[in-house]
C-alpha cells in the first residue's frame, strides 16, 4: 500500500508539472496500478461466481 502511495503523489506531482493526459486518464492508470498491485500481493477481490440472470439461453 505504501508503494502505491508513493506512486499516486508521483503521478499527481508530475501530472501537475506536466498534464499530458486528462484527469479521466489519470484517474483510470491510478486505479489500474492499485488493481494489479492488489492483484499481485494476492489480496485482491475473490472472483464472483457468474451470474445466472446472464447465462445464455437454451438454443431451441
């Protein structure tokens, strides 16, 4: 967590010199890196199981 911190005020600090990108596309790597961080330390979201309203249909 710690480590993403540090990149989200690097990011912030360098998008305020520099806004190359939009705030959306900002906002969007921001929430990616702490996704796949998550995802690697083994702590992100358990997978959902799938939803049954969205199984295809029988075919006839």
């Amino acid at each position: 967590m710690r480590g993403w911190l540090s990149f989200l005020v690097a990011v912030c600090l360098d998008w305020l010199e520099n806004p190359v990108l939009d705030r959306t596309a900002v906002r969007e790597l921001c929430a990616d890196t702490l996704t796949g961080a998550l995802g690697a330390s083994g702590h992100g979201a358990p997978p959902t199981a799938p939803d049954p309203d969205l199984r295809a249909a029988p075919p006839d």
